[in-house]
C-alpha cells in the first residue's frame, strides 16, 4: 500500500494553480443579463468582468483590462453597472496598472472617468448621471477618504463628504434622492464598531444635505451592508443582538429585525462591495444566513418576517449577492461542487430554478473529494472550538486509517473558511492527508461573542484552539503521533507560527507570508489595519511588552521542528521582512527550514506558476519531514 502523502491523485499543482478563477462581484441588469468578475490565475491573477448574453456568449466588458483597486489595499468594489444618458448598460471599472476608473459601454473603448493623480476609488453605486464612489487620497502620506460623485461624461470627481478615517457601502436609493454608507474610525475595525450615515442627495449640484448619522452614535455595533429596499426603505445589517441580522431602519433611526435568529446573517467587510443580502422586489428579500451546517440562501418577507426555505444543493456563498426582476445571482459552491455563479428564481421555494452562469473550475471525480465533517470540540478555559474535517480520500484507498494531517488556519483573524469544494483542500486529501479547517475563536459566523473571544488574545485563544484540535486527531487515532502539521496565511501564518514556537503539538509548520514580530507589524504595515492590533493584543506603548512577548520571531528557542515560509516579495500588508527575520532566526538555531520569496506577488498570491510551486514546495517539505516521497513533485530544498 502507498504511503500516506504519495497516493497518486488526479490533482496536479498545477492544475489546481490555473484552472481555478477566482469569482467575486456579481449584478444582474435591467434585460437580466448575469454580470460578473473573475480572477484568473493562468493570466497573472488579472481580474477580468464579464456578462452572459441572451445567446449564452460570455462577453468582456473591457478585454485586457485588470479591475483591481487598492483602497484600503484589499480592495474589492472594483466595478459596477451603470445605464448611461441613451439607456444603454455599461460597467465602470478601475484599472489595476494606475487605479483610473473608466466606462465601458458596448460598441465603444473605455473612456477614462478620473485623472491618473495617484487617487484610488471603490465601490461604486450610480447616482444620475454618474456614480458615488470612496476615494482614498495616499500621497500625503495619512490617508485621506471622501465620497465623491464622478459624472459619465469624464468631468472628474466632485467631493461629497469627507471627515472620518474610514468610508465604505455607498448606496444610493432607487429614486436618486438619498444616500446611505458607513464609517469607522481608529482604532475600531468594521466588524466591531461602525456608524451609519443617511444624507439628502443632490447630484446636480454635487451635493450632500441634512447629513446625519442614522445609527450606530449611542452604542458600539457593527452595521454592515446597507442599502436600500424598493420602497426606499433603508435595511442595514447589525451585530446588536449579539448576532449580525439583517433590520430595517426607520426614520428615527430605530432598527427592526427582519428575521431574528442567533445566526450570522453577515461577514466582515474585509473589502468593498461586500452583502449578505439582495431585495427581489417590495417585500421580499434574499438573505444568507448560518445554518447549522454551512450557509442557506432563503427569501425573507418583510411583512411578517416569514422565510421561504429555498431547497439549494449549496452550503457555503461568498459575500457578494445582487437582485433584479425577482431573481438572485451569487457565488455559491458546495462539498463537491466548485464556486460558480448563479442565478436563482426562487418563485417556487420547493423548487428553485438554478441556472449556473460561469463555474470556477472542473471538478475532478467526486471519489477524490472529502465529504466536511463538522467538529464542535472542548477548548482550553471551557471554550469550544468549531472546525471541518476532510478525512483523506482516495477511490483506491476506501480505508485510510491513521493519517497525517495538517489544520488549515484561516487569515483574518477575523474570517472563516465555509464548508465547500477546496482544491487546495483536496490536493493533499486525495494524497492521505487530512485535513481540518479550524474555525478558532475570533472567527466569523458563530456570533459576536465567539469573535471578541480574540481581543487582548491573539496568539492565546487562537493556538489553544489549534492545539486542542490537534491533540483530539491524536487522541482519535485519526493521526498518528507526531504527524499532525499546520499551516495558514497572513494573520493565520502569524496563528502558525506562535503555534510552533509555543507549543509542542505540531511536527511540521507552513506560513503563507505569516507575521513573525508583532511590533514591526504595528508599525509597517497597511492603514486599514494599522491599530486591528489595539484589540488583538494592545495599545501601543502601554502594551509593548505583550506585542515582544507574543511574537513568534522572540521564541525561536522554543521551536523545535522544520518550518517553511512562503513570501511575496512586494508585500505591503506583511512586509518580506517578516519573513527573513524568521528565517535568519531558524539558520542560527539550525533548524530544518526553507524561505521561498516569489517576484512580484503581494498579500497572497495571483500567478498560477507562483501558487502551484508554493503547493509543490508544501508537499515535499511534508514529505521530507513525515518520511514519504510525493511522486512528481520536485524535491524542495531544506537548509539548516
């Protein structure tokens, strides 16, 4: 029998590095077309938008065009739809290469709406002749943001409002007459305090009046994804209750939940354009919500809160939903389906009409696909931890027995990782390795309470967690002794790596370009993060000692198995730096490790030859440390 780790799967790096895209926004226009935006890893991670037209021809609204933006650096909300003076749909879309923003309308080139000042815009919404847009203004070094209304006929911005640090979701109502958005200030982030914002719109004159904060001023609350319904209604989604739920919001500025239930019914606005929510028409409303296994999709009524279970084969969504003609496009995916964009007519609940516009990859056959388990397990101070488990899977292996495996840790911190098709996952489980997705505290979809279990704790709550999910896969006899690793990106590198160094639980580590020193980070990295750490793990100067006594790069000394680390050379969020202050620590205590920094990707990686050697990279160093050969994957360098 093969060695756990050199089952031989129809999965190869590469395959799973450029044939998956990357589907993020979504619309559906005035004729129903399906619009959408995908990432595509085999063209240098160039986000393409596209529409399906009524003879099925998949059409680029700008071909050659990468709609990226880099407000707040994550971006998101890099394009939009847009009827112009003739009645004719277009998109406006932002430029990666300057961060100009242009119209594109069928039949004719894109035609530049800002000037190339170094001034960067998201998340658009259309207000008369124009859009309403955040616009971040970096080149006096603090950040400056405003809103900003940008006409189609390529006259400029003219500036609506401006004043707190940080501006997101503007919408504007159906009848033009209104606009609502969101602000936070340091040192809070969206997902922990944030104000809503309702304004009178006046587009011919470039103006905003009777400015007022509708909600958010007597509380600390987080509103996400506002917008309007039909009736001009305002629905926001607030934390209030303990649980993010979809409200209307009166005139007074009171909040009426539409469906109360102690179930997430938002994620955190980690980009732009980000809703759980699409209005179908003047009382119903599309809502994903937390169910007890993954996500649903379900239509709520407003007159009554009554819900129609809509019977879907999805469990997980991204953040992106839109509405139109009583119809909701998303991206949803499930165990053995891969994200796809769909088209929902939920007109008979028992029987939603589904029609799959654009599906991000072929899936290979469902014998190599690991079916979730779902974990609920005892953490450390009577805390429980949520997790999925993807047993390996292999037709030719039906009883894999104990295994290896290695804990996917999600970034963030404050994210999470839904239960659906991974081909990452699935890379190393149809080669006999498990893996689990840990959903330790902190993470989004369990409350707000299980997200404020990480303030002052990041690098406590975060590996009890972790280690308790290992120490049971042991327990289990699901892996064998000494032969459970971890791995994660960013914020969940940082997880990786205080894991490693103060713990004995894992024999292998991975950080995708994870934080090392906490202190550094609070200094160098990205506005839009720069005080997260305030909650996480301090205010700085009174919290110095924590931020060096948490930071994995102080407790080498403690570390005592190989460790690899995987960096973009133009990280701007963790800086390379990170990396190689790591490493130089693993050289001098001579350690088994590998530092493999990849030209020209940032915070996280777009180029497909980059992520299937990272993939290649990550197998071998498991393979070398675990005592199997990979077959067809190139053996990876160890020093130390």
């Amino acid at each position: 029998m093969d060695e756990h780790g050199a089952w031989r799967s129809p999965l190869t790096a590469a395959a799973v590095a450029s044939t998956g895209l990357r589907l993020s926004g979504v619309a559906l226009d005035a004729a129903g077309r399906a619009w959408w935006s995908e990432g595509r890893p085999a063209e240098g991670g160039r986000v393409a938008v596209l529409r399906r037209e009524p003879d099925g021809r998949v059409v680029e609204a700008a071909p050659g065009l990468d709609a990226r933006t880099r407000v707040h650096e994550y971006g998101g909300g890099a394009w939009g739809l847009v009827r112009d003076a003739r009645g004719e749909t277009g998109a406006v879309l932002a430029s990666a290469s300057d961060q100009r923003w242009f119209h594109a309308a069928a039949g004719r080139p894109p035609r530049p709406l800002t000037p190339a000042d170094g001034v960067r815009y998201a998340d658009p919404d259309q207000a008369g002749d124009g859009i309403v847009l955040v616009a971040e203004d970096v080149r006096e070094g603090v950040p400056r943001r405003s809103l900003v209304h940008v006409p189609l006929d390529g006259s400029g911005p003219r500036e609506l409002f401006e004043g707190p640090r940080f501006l997101a979701a503007p919408r504007v109502s159906p009848d033009g007459s209104r606009l609502v958005w969101t602000s936070w200030e340091h040192p809070d982030m969206p997902w922990q305090s944030t104000l809503l914002w309702e304004a009178r719109l006046d587009v011919a004159a470039g103006e905003l009046h009777d400015v007022r904060v509708l909600a958010g001023r007597d509380r600390r609350e987080s509103l996400v994804h506002p917008g309007f319904a039909p009736d001009g209604t305002v629905l926001v989604v607030s934390d209030r209750s303990g649980w993010w739920n979809l409200h209307e919001v009166g005139p007074d500025g009171g909040l009426r939940p539409l469906l109360a239930e102690a179930a997430d019914q938002g994620f955190p606005p980690w980009v732009f354009a980000t809703t759980s929510w699409a209005a179908l028409d003047a009382d119903r409303v599309a809502l994903v919500h937390a169910a007890d296994v993954g996500y649903r999709l379900d239509v709520v009524h407003r007159a009554g809160g009554r819900v129609e279970a809509l019977d879907l084969p999805f469990t997980a969504y991204a953040p992106v939903l839109a509405g139109g003609g009583g119809r909701v496009v998303a991206v949803a995916a499930s165990p053995t389906a891969p994200a796809a964009v769909v088209v929902v007519d939920p007109a008979d609940p028992t029987a939603p009409a589904v029609d799959v516009v654009r599906v991000s990859a072929a899936a290979p056959d469902p014998a190599h696909l690991p079916v979730p388990q779902p974990l609920s397990l005892p953490s450390a101070g009577g805390r429980t931890v949520h997790a999925h488990r993807y047993p390996p899977t292999h037709p030719d292996h039906p009883d894999a027995g104990a295994a290896p495996h290695v804990l996917f840790v999600h970034g963030g911190p404050t994210a999470q990782s839904q239960a659906a098709y991974s081909p990452e996952v699935a890379f190393f489980t149809s080669r006999g390795i498990g893996v689990v997705d840990v959903q330790y505290g902190g993470s989004t979809g369990y409350g707000r309470a299980y997200r404020e279990a990480l303030d002052g704790n990041w690098g406590v709550v975060d590996v009890e967690d972790c280690t308790a999910v290992a120490r049971w896969l042991v327990e289990e006899g699901l892996a064998p002794p000494g032969r459970v690793g971890i791995r994660g990106g960013s914020a969940g590198g940082f997880t990786v790596l205080a894991a490693l160094t103060g713990t004995d639980a894992f024999s292998a580590g991975t950080s995708y370009y994870g934080v090392a020193d906490l202190r550094a980070l609070a200094a160098e990295t990205h506005d839009f993060e720069s005080r997260y750490l305030d909650s996480l793990v301090g205010p700085l100067p009174a919290a110095e000692d924590v931020y060096v006594e948490r930071a994995p790069l102080s407790h080498v000394d403690g570390l005592s198995c190989p460790v690899l680390l995987l960096q973009g050379a133009d990280d701007p969020v963790v800086p390379r730096s990170q990396a190689e202050a790591f490493a130089a620590a693993l050289h001098r205590k001579g350690l088994p490790h590998a530092l493999v920094v990849f030209p020209g990707e940032q915070h996280g990686f777009r180029r497909a030859e980059n992520v299937a050697a990272a993939l290649e990279a990550e197998l071998s160093f498991y393979g070398q440390v675990w005592g199997f050969d990979p077959p067809g994957v190139p053996r990876l360098h160890l020093d130390g």
